[in-house]
C-alpha cells in the first residue's frame, strides 16, 4: 500500500455531495478489504448548515464553510468537488501538470446494467452500435415556481443539456466510442422566468419559499440534436428538465449489427435485449436481470444476487471506490475518466449549441 491512510473531504454538499459523501463511507466496504483505512474527514458547504448537517449524517469528523479550508487541511489526500458546473479547460490545463489523480464523475458509467450491455457491444452478441437512441427526460424545472438556482444561470446549452444531457453524452460514447460531429439541435427555453428562491436550497429546492420577484432564464429546459459516431454510428438524443411526471427518466435504445438492447434507470437492475436466440418462432426482446455474472455485482452488494434492486446511489460507491483504489495505487475497478475526457465532453456540448446557431449543416467536434 502506497498510503496508510486516505483522509476524504467532499466540498458542496448539495444533492449530490451527500451521494459522493455517502459513497465513501460505503466505498471500503465493497469488492476487496485490501483498501487503506479511509478516513471520512471534512464536507464543506458555503451553507453552514448543509455541511454540518451532511457532516453529522455521514459520519464525517468536521465541517467547513469555505473550499479553501479543505485544500490547506494537512489530513485530507482526496477530494470530491461537488458544487455548481466550473471552468473545465482550466480545470483540465491544471490536472494536466499536475501528478495528482485527478477524476470526473460521469457515474452512469457505474451501472451494472450499461456495463453488461456494453460487454455484448464490444464482444458479445450485439456487436457494434449502428444506432443510439437516448433520453435524459426530468421534471425538476416543470412547474414555472420551481425555484431560481445555479441551473437556470447562463446562456444556451448550459441548462438541461449540460446538467443532464452531459451524462447522456457520455453514455452515448461509452457505448458506441466518441462522437465526431452534431448536428439538428433544438434548444427551447419554454418557462422564461423562475421565482428568486428565499431560502438555502439543495438540488432541485423542491419545498423552498419563494419570492414575488422573478429572474429571466435564458437557457435550455429541451434540448434534441443528433450526432454522428466515429465508427458511423448514428446518435438521437431527447434532455427535457420539464418532462412532466419524470423525476430522472435517463434510458436509451442501441440497435447492433448483432441485435439490439435497451435500459430504463427506473428498473436499474435489468436491461432488455434481443439477439436472435432462441429460435426466430419465439424471439423478441426478454428481460435480463442482473446479477453476480455483471460487473459491480459480487461483493459489490451486501445481497449479491438478482432481484434484490440497486440503483444510482450505488453507482456513487462504486464511482468512490474506483476513485480510492487508484489513489491507493490499486488497479482492479475500471479507473474514473480523467479530466481530458470531461472536457472533451464540453466539446461535444458545445458543438451541439453551435450546431443550434447554424443552418443545419453537421458541427465538427474539435479532438
Ligand atoms: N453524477 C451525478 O449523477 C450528478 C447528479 C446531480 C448533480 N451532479 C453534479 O453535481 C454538482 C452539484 O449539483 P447538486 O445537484 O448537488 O447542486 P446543489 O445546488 O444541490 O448543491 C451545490 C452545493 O454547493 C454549495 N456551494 C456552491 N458553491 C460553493 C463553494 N464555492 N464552496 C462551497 N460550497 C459551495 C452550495 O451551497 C450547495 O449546497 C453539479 O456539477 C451537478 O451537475 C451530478
């Protein structure tokens, strides 16, 4: 073991920095005992009172208010920054330098289920993606008093596309290898204002008091575009954060050389696939439930086997566990995708709110 121990610190502690605070404290006790003694040492939040109360919850030994104080603290090795969408070229030139692990979170890359898929994409049944048909579909931002926050803030493309359609993107390319050019984009902003929120507010601040004054909003609550993969494959992808009645619809459809496949995140612990077996008089798309023959399953689980259900919260254990195997100097979950693959995923993103300006001609995604 290269460390004796890892101190862990997450700084926002948000809707998802209590999913990566919680991650660690489960992240030793999945695949291996060999990890180093994790400590759960720090969580930070500009607001007080979501760090202590996160701090308190998950176990963690002290709060904080200020990022700053988690970068000077001499017993934190490994950091989760959780907080509204940042610079990522600046992020991405510093890591480049830099010796440290440095990691995105693109956490659908954890599921079991989209792993097993991939696995007949790449040597399986299914063989390579002709087509992917994805959609990221919310209803965080339906209703039109849905509170003002991070999300609404910025021009187009840094609504539901960055915030959902970011992950969708990288599903799409797990599957099917980098997309080379975007074209068709639609981006409507149909609620065009949102009541100032008059109280602290984690994620979507369903609940929070609000005020009689209202912010415009000018970016994306739909977002559709379609995009072309390397191996020619073709992508059609649907990012609504005002689906009505869908709370985190993520779910898509390859069609293969070989068959087809699909996923739905409301049923995480299955996916659909048709391959041609058994016999053509009763073939059809049959359910596969997953299980200890998936990867993330055996001692992924505390009940290892079927049926039992699982979901995007273990996704983030399995994501921290990754991330503290690779700081250890172990190399036996697939690593976390570094900083350069989440810029070029700001890349396809930004190719895609090009390709919404243009007159329909495909938009080349820069390497
Ligand atoms: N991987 C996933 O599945 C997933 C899911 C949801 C969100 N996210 C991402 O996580 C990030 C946070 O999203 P969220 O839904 O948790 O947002 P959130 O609004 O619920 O939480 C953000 C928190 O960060 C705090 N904060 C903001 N700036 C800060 C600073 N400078 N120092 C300390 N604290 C600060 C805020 O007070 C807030 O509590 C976003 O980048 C989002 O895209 C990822």
């Amino acid at each position: 073991m290269s460390q004796p121990s890892i101190g862990v610190a997450v700084i926002g502690a948000g809707m998802a920095g209590r999913a990566h605070a919680s991650g660690y404290r489960s992240a030793p006790a999945v695949f291996a005992t060999e990890l180093p003694e994790v400590r759960l040492v720090a969580i930070a939040d500009a607001h007080e009172p979501f760090a202590v109360d996160t701090a308190r919850r998950y176990g963690y030994q002290r709060a904080e208010t200020s990022w700053q104080a988690i970068a000077e603290a001499a017993d934190i090795d490994a950091v989760s920054v959780v907080v509204a969408n940042e610079d990522g070229q600046a992020m991405a030139d510093h890591a480049a330098k830099s010796d440290r692990v440095a990691a995105v979170g693109f956490t659908f890359r954890r599921s079991p289920a989209i792993n097993a898929i991939r696995q007949q994409v790449t040597g399986g049944v299914l063989g390579p993606v002709t087509h992917f048909n994805g959609h990221y579909w919310c209803d965080y931002g339906f209703r039109p008093d849905a509170p003002m926050s991070w999300r609404y803030r910025g021009g187009p493309g840094s609504g539901a596309l960055a915030d959902i359609g970011t992950h969708l993107v990288d599903v799409g390319e797990f599957l099917c290898g980098p997309v080379t050019s975007v074209r068709g984009t639609i981006l409507s902003t149909m609620i065009p204002d949102r009541p100032v929120a008059l109280g602290a507010a984690v994620g979507h601040a369903a609940g929070v008091p609000v005020s009689d004054v209202r912010e415009p909003v000018r970016n994306d609550d739909i977002a559709t575009f379609t995009a072309t993969f390397a191996n020619g494959a073709t992508g059609t992808f649907s990012v609504s954060r005002i689906a009505y009645g869908l709370a985190n619809a993520l779910g898509f459809e390859v069609f293969c050389s070989g068959g087809a496949a699909a996923f739905d995140l409301a049923r995480a612990a299955e996916f659909t696939i048709a391959d041609g077996t058994p016999a053509s008089e009763v073939n059809g798309y049959r359910q596969v439930l997953i299980g200890p023959a998936h990867p993330y399953i055996t001692r992924g689980l505390p009940m290892d086997f079927p049926s039992v259900g699982h979901g995007q919260n273990d996704f983030f254990t399995f994501q921290a566990r990754a991330f503290l195997d690779e700081i250890a100097g172990l190399d036996r979950l697939p690593r976390c995708p570094g900083l350069a693959e989440g810029l070029h995923n700001l890349r396809v993103l930004e190719a895609v709110v090009a390709a919404a300006r243009g007159d329909g001609q495909a938009v080349r995604v820069e390497p």
